[in-house]
C-alpha cells in the first residue's frame, strides 16, 4: 500500500486517544524522543489552560513498529489520558449504574457559541445523552495523536531532505513583521523557549501581554500561524485533476485542524488587489548568486508561496493560516437550553486563553502529513529504499539540488 493515511479513534475523556497510520514504507528508522518532543511542545505555550499540567503526553506504539524501524503495515499509537481518572464512570463504554457523584453526571443541553455542540447534537440524534458525545470527540485534544502522526510523517520526509516548520506570526493585535527566517537560520532555535513559539523576541513579549490582557478580561485570542517546507523540487502535486492540486490539499488539511479558519499561500489575499505584472514571480536562470529552484531556473520573490498550478515551483513552500478565538469563554455567550427553549449562557469547561502555540505544532504536523501523503503517492514503493532510489531519481532529472538527509531535533 502507498497511500499514506491516518485514522483517529478515543474521546477527549476517555482512556486514550488512537491513531492508526497506514502506508508508511518499511525500514523507516522512528525516534520515539521526537514524537514525544512534538507532543510535548503541542502542551507547552503562554496561555494554556491547567490541564497541559494534569497531561503529560507521551507516544506507545502497539503495532507496525520493530526495534524502531516501520514493518510497512499499520502502525497504531496511543496517547493515554491521564485525566480520564476523574472520568471513569462518565465515559464507560458499556452500560453502568456508576456516578461520578458530582457535575460531570449532569446531562449538558447547553450547546456553545462557536463549537461543534449544535450541529454535532443534531446530526448524531444525541438529544436524550446531551452533548457529553458531541464535545468528547469535537474537542482539540485529538490533535495529540494526530501531531503523532505527523511525526512520523516528518521523519520520512527528513529522510527525503525536506523540512518544515510552523510558527506563530501573530496573536490578537501583536504582529511580527519579520521576514520569514531561512532555513538555515540561527532564529529557529529559539522556537522552544520563546513564550508563544514565534521566532521574533520583540514580538513575543507583545504577543504574551495581548494573551495576559485577554485573561484579565476573561476573554480569547487566535492568531495566524505561518508553515514552511523547504526542500520540495519543482513539479509535486498535480493539474491534471482537482484532487491533484497541491495547493487545494494543503488547504483542506489546514483547515481541518480545529479552530482554523482561513488560509492564505504565499501574499494570498494581497494579491488580489494587485496587477499582474506585480503578483507574479520572474523567472532566471539559475546562479550561485540567486539560487536554484530546479529546471535551471529561480525566482527572487515568492508571491506565490511555492506552489503554482496546483504544484510546488521548488522555491519554499509558505502557508499562513488564521485561528479564530477559542469559543469557550469565562465570561459565557450567549445561548438556548436545548430542554426548555429558553435563552440561557453557555457553561464553561476547562479552557485555554490562547492555545495559538500549540496550533503552530498541530499545523506542521497536519502540513507535513499531507506533504508526505502527496510524495507517497508521486514515489511509491513498499521499502524506503525504493522510495529514496525514486525520489533521487526525480530530483536529478528535474535538476533540482540535491539536499541531505535532515536529523530532525
């Protein structure tokens, strides 16, 4: 099988969250202190709420793994809930006469402003159990194992040199206006240890007191969120179908991590408003002094982010993507009691001021999920070393540079 896929199960407050990931080449080397690296940097970031204390996230891998090296079948990984202690009676799978003997018995007939509660609680026939189903499955905490997987996705494609990074571009009204960092760039380092995971420390203290004054005001805040990947040469995705379209599947995969609104490529919207012979990058031949995008050509701007036609141009691929203000709020919206029909607020559960942080590692992992989807269906083949053997070939003939290995850390 060379399609690369992902499939979920577990519930926000059940024992644990599963991910079965299906269409990895065998002999692909895992290091288990990354994934558990990307897990942890999904908890971390200014703005949290108290149950990045309670979780300590860590990967168990239960099938398609031996002594650290991909068999080639599904390889299934659970993260536990270690919240799940206070939940066990609420979130039994069988029937049971158990209570929890507080307010997480109670029934929610409450749907919230801005959360999958409504539509959820109508499409599932839920009216009778309330909306306990609806917001155990909708809730965020499943990125956990969905940012596992793109771990795995990652260091396939460090195998294939190509890496990407996600960040934190803006947070309520503080912007960083900072070019984006090449690869090579020393500023990457400070990701982990800056407050809301942006490369621009100037920002980052203003980033911190938007967060600090939304709390103040038991309020929310998104943000923007930009991913890069360098290292893709010219000509992957696809024109010939919709469906083939590099820049349509990256989209759909930002957009489906939770709380993502929008997405824009490259200057995306600025374009819109501009004329052609300013939207559009040049081509020149390719030099030592301007780079090499592949095909004997580069480019000195990228306005189009990486991708033209529905594939990559070999220049780094950009995308920024706009979280909306977590909908849960101390100070509840607004609202009907599904029971009584009467105009009510919205109860509120644990919730964080601003998780734009943690959304900055759920999108690289969502982006480099798709990217390694895309390149497993363009170089498939049952053996890394097939799928190497492939892509070098590809990437010779397209005249594109050859990059190393990268050693992700």
């Amino acid at each position: 099988m060379t399609r690369l896929d992902v499939t979920t199960a577990g519930e926000s407050h059940g024992p644990s969250l599963t991910a079965i990931v299906t269409g990895l080449p065998s002999g692909l080397a895992v290091d288990r202190t990354w994934v558990d690296a990307q897990l942890a940097r999904r908890q971390a970031g200014y703005g949290r709420s108290p149950r990045q204390a309670i979780e300590t996230d860590t990967v168990r891998v239960t099938g398609g793994l031996r002594h650290g090296r991909t068999l080639g079948s599904p390889l299934a990984m659970e993260v536990a809930n270690r919240d799940h202690a206070s939940w066990t009676a609420v979130m039994d799978p069988w029937p049971t006469d158990e209570l929890q003997g507080n307010w997480r018995d109670n029934p929610i007939q409450v749907p919230r402003p801005g959360h999958a509660d409504l539509g959820g609680i109508a499409r599932g026939d839920f009216a009778d159990d309330g909306l306990r189903p609806v917001l155990e499955r909708s809730s965020a905490r499943e990125t956990a194992v969905r940012v596992a997987a793109g771990a795995l996705a990652q260091q396939l494609l460090g195998e294939l040199g190509i890496r990407v990074r996600g960040y934190v571009r803006a947070v309520g009204g503080a912007v960083s206006e900072l070019a984006t960092p090449p690869e090579d760039s020393a500023a990457w380092a400070s990701l982990d240890d800056s407050q809301l995971r942006t490369v621009d420390p100037e920002a980052d203290i203003r980033m911190a007191a938007e967060v600090d004054a939304a709390k103040a005001d038991r309020d929310t805040l998104g943000g923007i969120v930009e991913v890069v990947a360098w290292g893709l040469p010219p000509g992957i995705g696809g024109y010939v179908t919709s469906g083939e379209r590099l820049d349509g599947r990256l989209a759909g995969a930002a957009l489906a991590v939770h709380a993502m609104k929008s997405v824009t490529i490259g200057d995306g919207d600025a374009l819109g408003t501009e004329r052609g012979s300013r939207a559009h990058d040049e081509l020149l031949p390719a030099s030592a002094e301007d780079g090499d995008h592949g095909m004997g050509v580069t480019r000195r701007t990228n306005r189009a982010g990486g991708i033209e036609g529905g594939m990559t141009t070999g220049a780094p691929l950009v995308l920024r993507v706009a979280m909306k203000p977590l909908p849960t709020l101390m100070r509840p919206l607004a609202t009907v009691n599904l029971a009584t029909g009467e105009a009510t607020t919205a109860h509120a559960e644990r919730s964080d001021t601003c998780a734009i942080a943690a959304a900055a590692v759920a999108l690289e992992a969502a982006v480099a999920f798709e990217l390694a989807r895309v390149l497993r269906e363009q170089f498939g083949a049952q053996a890394l070393v097939d799928v190497l053997h492939a892509f070098d070939g590809y990437r010779s003939r397209v005249r594109y540079p050859v990059r190393e290995r990268i050693v992700l850390a």
